[in-house]
C-alpha cells in the first residue's frame, strides 16, 4: 500500500515544519489529492490514522480535497471535467486529450501550535 509511503511522507514534512517554526504540535493537515494519482483516499486516511501517533500530528486533523480530472482537446478546444470516467479520449472527436487538472497531491497547509 503506497499510501502508507505517502503518509511517512508527509509526516516528515510537518516535523520538519514545527521544527522549523518552534511548533509544538499541528493541529490540521491540509491535502490537495488529485483523483487521477490513483491514491485513494480512504487508504490515506487509515495510514494517517495508523502511524500519527508519537509525531506533531498525533491529534492534527487531515483533511483531503479531491481535484477532479479534468482534460483539454486541442482539436476541439474545449475542456472537460471527468464525471467518474478515466478514458482520455475526447468524448467528442475521439482524440487524445490533454490532462490539465487531477494528478496533484501536495500540502496546501499546515496548522501549527
């Protein structure tokens, strides 16, 4: 499970961050997940739940915005925002499309004390 990985990541990223600003403790975790970086959610949650402890995040809250896929056709010039699909093909030419939003995962913000 990778993101267990991620989590341990993270983690790492908010000690360095109290760290750095004399933070005892962080009090939230704020994700940016895109939903095409085939992590999923539920399992980030549980890994978080899992390994918090013992670190400045041990009562933070994570929370977890999801970027929907969306794609931009070059032949068509339009941008599509996928409702669940994951084909990257153009659902209306039927050519290859550019994906422009959905593979993020980084931190928008740590709340620290």
């Amino acid at each position: 499970m990778h993101e267990l990985a991620i989590i341990e990541g993270i983690l790492e990223i908010v000690e360095g961050a109290a760290q750095k600003h004399g933070a005892a403790s962080a009090s939230r975790i704020k994700l940016r997940l895109g939903a095409f970086t085939g992590v999923v959610r539920e399992a980030l949650e549980f890994s978080f739940e899992a390994v918090r402890a013992g670190t400045v995040a041990e009562h933070a809250k994570l929370e977890i915005e999801i970027i929907p896929l969306r794609k931009y056709c070059r032949n068509c010039a339009r941008v599509f925002e996928s409702d669940g699909e994951l084909s990257l093909l153009c659902p209306v030419c039927r050519l290859p499309v550019e994906i422009i939003a959905g593979r993020e995962m980084q931190i928008e913000y740590i709340d620290l004390e």
